[in-house]
C-alpha cells in the first residue's frame, strides 16, 4: 500500500508554492477605455485567464490564448502568451477603497503573478482606477492611418448606438475633436455600431499641422489612445491649412490618380474602403441618370430625334424609352 500523505504537510507544501515569486515577463501594452490587452510569459507556470479586480470585485477577465508572434520571436517562446480583456461600458457598485489590479493565474487559481502596465507599472492602479471611474469606459476603436490622402479609422461605445467623438493630436497642438457616424462594414459582425466609422482630411487641418506626426485619442488630453499599426505623419505640401476642423469627404479623398486604371486601382484598396468607393460610384450614377432625364424632359425636337438614335439600352438608361 502507498505510505499516506500528511494532510498538514500537502497544506504547508501549497503555501509554499503558492507564496514562491514566479518568474515571467509581460504586462499590458495597450490600454482602451473598452479593451486592456498584452502578453505574459511564464516558463514555470501554465497561467490561464487574466481578472481585472476592485478589491474583491471581478471587473472583467479574459484568457491567455492570444497569437503574439513578436513575443514569441523575441523570447523564443512556443505558445499563445496574449490576452485581450474587455472592459463594460457600465460597472456595478463597487467599494473604491481596494485597488484595481490585474492578475494572471494558473487554471485552478493557486498561482498567480500581478501584471502591469509595460513602461509604466508604478502607475498602473492609479490609470486603472481613474479609467474605471471616467465616462470613457467603453470605448473601443482602430486608427487604420493614412491611406488615399486621409486618415481612415472606426472607434465606437460597445452596446451603445450613439456616436462617438475623439481626438486628433499632435505634439504642442491644440486637440482636434472627430466625430465616429460614418457607415463602416464588418463592425457588425463583431457586435459593435456599423455607423462608428471616422475619415479626417489632413487639408482641412491648421497649416501649422502640415508634416507633424499624428495620433487619436479616446480622451482630449491624449492619455488613451487608439491602437495604429504604424506611424501616421502628415504631408508637408500646401495642402494642408484650407480650414480649421477635419471635414468627413470620403468622395474626394477616395480619387484615383496617376492615370490608373480604376479596376486595378480597386483591387489594391481595402475591402471596406473599396465598398464605400463602390457606394459612392454607385449613386453618383443613379444621380447622373436622373439629371440625364431630367434634361431630356426639356429636350427640343431636335435633341429628341438625336436620342432616338441612340441604342435602345442606352434610351432606355436615359429614361426616353419605358
């Protein structure tokens, strides 16, 4: 028979290995009003699921399941170590006396280490906190940068049907507000407002901004930022500095030039880029039609005899035959 195990032995030996410092690496690295999300490495200890915590209320949690492939360059490590954790728009009745901390921990919860912000983790319950209490919470958004001469993104409040409004900044300029209504596809499919896209036109803009590195803010001060893939630094031609405030003009940014052809020059745009492209094309030619009938309404019998000389589909695409 196998020799029985001291409970109070088994009782110690889990103190023990709960109290020993775990090694890892990681943190959060980007920080959304609606969203935290980052890595965690930690060759001793399978960690599973990072909690958002108010003392001992559970704000959110997600798991540690995320592809982070610059992680795993860097460290050399095999794995999924990311994690994304949404945050709610609302919170319930929370006691503020307990910081807010964020911890991963193994499956049955016994090991645990405390994450923090990377670059700023002496800060990171005083940013949580004032994050938790703003009227901020909620919000989640993409800058997708500068592409046919504006600046594409979406950023909306999750479960809320309101546009929302952010922020252009730049450094030693004074914020510019952006409102989020235009129409954006694939939003929906991740329960989010279609109407949250945004497009601002650098022409628009202050000369002073011309060549200045931008960025979008959830908040004027600039404290959050919406996550860009990379750099979006303005051009330092004339055209900037026609106005004070970004104008929405998804027609005039959308031009083709250089003489290429549209067809390949739409197969090199994003898709959701080229649907609103699409859109437009499309009912600038339905207003086209109507001002063509329009015209032909008040033709002279001259002009009439011309048009029934024309192919029946193109009388037909004018309106002069039913």
């Amino acid at each position: 028979m196998p020799p029985k195990r001291n409970p109070l032995k088994r009782f110690l030996g889990l103190l023990r290995q709960k109290d020993r410092k775990i090694s890892y690496q990681g943190g959060v690295d980007t920080l959304q009003p609606g969203q935290l999300s980052g890595w965690v490495v930690a060759p001793d200890v399978p960690l599973h699921e990072v909690r958002l915590l108010v003392g001992p209320h559970l704000i959110a949690r997600g798991e540690i399941n995320k592809p982070r492939q610059d992680v795993c360059d860097t460290l050399g490590w095999q794995g999924l170590p990311g994690f994304s954790v949404e945050l709610p728009s609302e919170l319930p009745l929370v006691n503020w006396q307990g910081s807010p901390r964020l911890i991963a921990l193994s499956a049955d919860g016994r090991q645990q280490v405390e994450l923090g912000l990377i670059g700023r983790r002496q800060q990171t319950a005083e940013v949580l906190k004032a994050l938790l209490q703003s009227d901020l919470l909620g919000l989640v958004g993409h800058c997708d940068g500068l592409a046919m001469g504006s600046i594409w993104g979406w950023a909306c409040r999750r479960g809320q049907q309101r546009s929302a409004q952010i922020w252009l900044q730049a450094a030693g300029k004074v914020p510019v507000p952006v409102p989020c209504h235009l129409h954006r596809d694939g939003l929906q499919a991740i329960n989010l407002p279609s109407h949250s896209g945004f497009v601002v036109d650098p022409a628009a803009l202050p000369q002073e901004w011309a060549g200045q590195e931008v960025w979008l803010s959830f908040d004027q001060q600039g404290q959050f930022r919406l996550p860009q893939a990379e750099r979006v630094i303005l051009p330092a031609g004339p055209g900037i500095g026609a106005g004070v405030m970004p104008r929405i003009q998804p027609t005039a940014s959308l031009t083709v030039g250089n003489n290429q052809p549209t067809q390949e020059w739409l197969t090199e745009v994003p898709e959701d880029l080229r649907h609103h492209w699409q859109a437009l094309e499309h009912f600038r030619l339905h207003l086209d039609k109507i001002e063509q009938q329009l015209d032909a309404r008040d033709q002279t019998p001259k002009e009439a005899k011309q048009l029934a000389a024309l192919p029946k589909w193109w009388q037909r695409l004018l309106g002069g035959e039913s």
